[in-house]
C-alpha cells in the first residue's frame, strides 16, 4: 500500500475515534437552565459542569455576577450569546431567564455500556412516566434504595429538566441512567443477557414481597394514569402486587418505585 494510503487510513481511524468520543462526550451532557436552578448547580461542587452561557441581553443582575465569579473559581468555561442562540441552547426561550449551562452527568450510559459491566442488578424502567416531579422522586428513591440503574426513554416520558432535579434533591447526578430511545428494543435486550421482566399489578397474586426474583430483575413502572403500555406488558414475564388495605386501589408511581427500591 503506498505511504499516503496508509497515512490517510491512519488519519480516518484517529478522525473515527475523536468523533466517537466526543459524541460519547455530549451523550451525557445536560443543559439546564434558569438563573435558580443554574446558580445551584454552580454551588455544588459535587456537579461536573462544561460551560455556562450566557445572553448578552442580560441586564446587570448580582445572581449573574455570582455565576460568573463561581464559574471563574471552578475554571468553568463561559460563553456569550445574543439572545436567539441563547434560546437555542437552552431550547426554552421563556424560561431560560437568559442562562444555561451545561452539566456532565457522569452516569448516563445506554444498555450496552452497562450489561457488559454487571453481571447481577435490579433496575426501573419507566414506560411512559410523564410528571417531572414523579421523574425525580423516582430517581431520588433509586438513588437512596438498591436500584442499579433507572432505563429512562428518550421519547414520550419527562425528561431531565430544572424540576426533576430539584424533585430529586441532587440525587440525579449520582444516579446511573440508560437512556433509551427504544424501550421495547431496550428491554428485549437486556431479556437476550438473560433478565426477568417485572410489572405491577392490582389482580396478580404473588405479593411484591412474595416473589423470588432473579439475579437480573428489572421492574417496569407504568405511566401515572394508563400504566404500563401493552408492548411492553407483553415482553414481562410475571406480574407481582403490593398488596393494600381498605380499599385503596392504586398508588402513586413514585411510591411504587421507593417500595420497590426498598425491598
């Protein structure tokens, strides 16, 4: 092979690998936004973050000059806008109170990442969860309980946003989350590693505190009002309860999790 033919290979592969990590990179980069929830995320030093921005348009403002200080501080780096790409960035231009930032959630991975690390855990997957306050206390009782891993799709449901991590307390960026942007395919792959799917239900008659599970279990959490979707549904291979007095029917989807978390 000629000398520029291996060079120019040897280029492609190494452009390859950069691409690959850098996409890997922003996989797990989250923005948020809001001069609150912006400003908290600063304080804590517990949080990795990669770069604040902020809108040129911005009137002078002590909450502003407390980001930049901090940011300064910690080495962050910060960038300007005008106000449409702040926009942009923050993909909220009502809210966003001109500021973002850009947070490194160092847990987030997808299925394959974690499978090929575990060889024994317990995970939620959460079908169609829309309420960003369920999201968090979910994510704060996984946290705080014995779940490995929280599967969060990446359509249909509430995504990671300034109200589930403040429903969540902080927990979020110590939590491992798979994103999802199949959660049928998602949970048919985790099945082929040899996992048991779990649901919930009021008619099942083996208790939640009954059932002998395996060493891969993953519990399927339903939306709040229509619960688990029918696909999915089909894919579990047993339905356990939580069995209830007087009458009371259903529980709240968060409640469910900590119970689950906690067994």
């Amino acid at each position: 092979m000629p000398k520029h033919s291996t060079l120019n290979a040897k280029r492609s592969h190494q452009d390859s690998d950069t691409y690959l990590k850098k996409k890997a990179f922003f996989e797990k980069v989250l923005t948020i936004y809001g001069r609150n929830a912006v400003l908290e995320a600063l304080e804590d030093p517990a949080v990795t973050i990669h770069k604040l921005h902020f809108s040129t348009s911005n009137k002078p403002a002590p909450a502003l000059d407390k980001m930049a200080e901090i940011a300064k501080k910690r080495g962050i780096e910060v960038a300007y806008h005008d106000k449409a790409s702040l926009s942009r960035i923050s993909k909220n231009a009502k809210q966003d109170q001109g500021v973002a930032l850009d947070i490194v959630l160092e847990h987030f991975g997808d299925e394959e990442d974690f499978i090929a690390r575990h060889t024994h855990y317990r995970i939620l997957a959460l079908d169609g969860i829309t309420n960003p306050q369920n999201l968090g206390m979910i994510i704060r009782s996984a946290a705080a309980g014995n779940i490995d891993a929280i599967i969060l799709p990446t359509k249909g449901a509430a995504q990671i946003s300034p109200l589930v991590i403040k429903a969540s307390v902080g927990t979020l960026f110590k939590m491992p989350i798979i994103k999802s942007s199949n959660l049928t395919e998602t949970l048919k792959r985790f099945k082929d590693e040899g996992a048991s799917l779990y649901t919930l239900s009021s008619h099942a008659s083996k208790s939640y505190k009954e059932t002998a599970y395996s060493d891969k279990s993953i519990f399927v959490l339903g939306n709040e009002s229509e619960g688990v979707s029918k696909v999915v549904e089909a894919l579990c291979d047993e339905s356990i309860s939580i069995p209830m007095n007087r009458g009371v029917e259903s529980l709240n989807v968060a409640v469910t999790a900590s119970l689950l978390a906690f067994m």
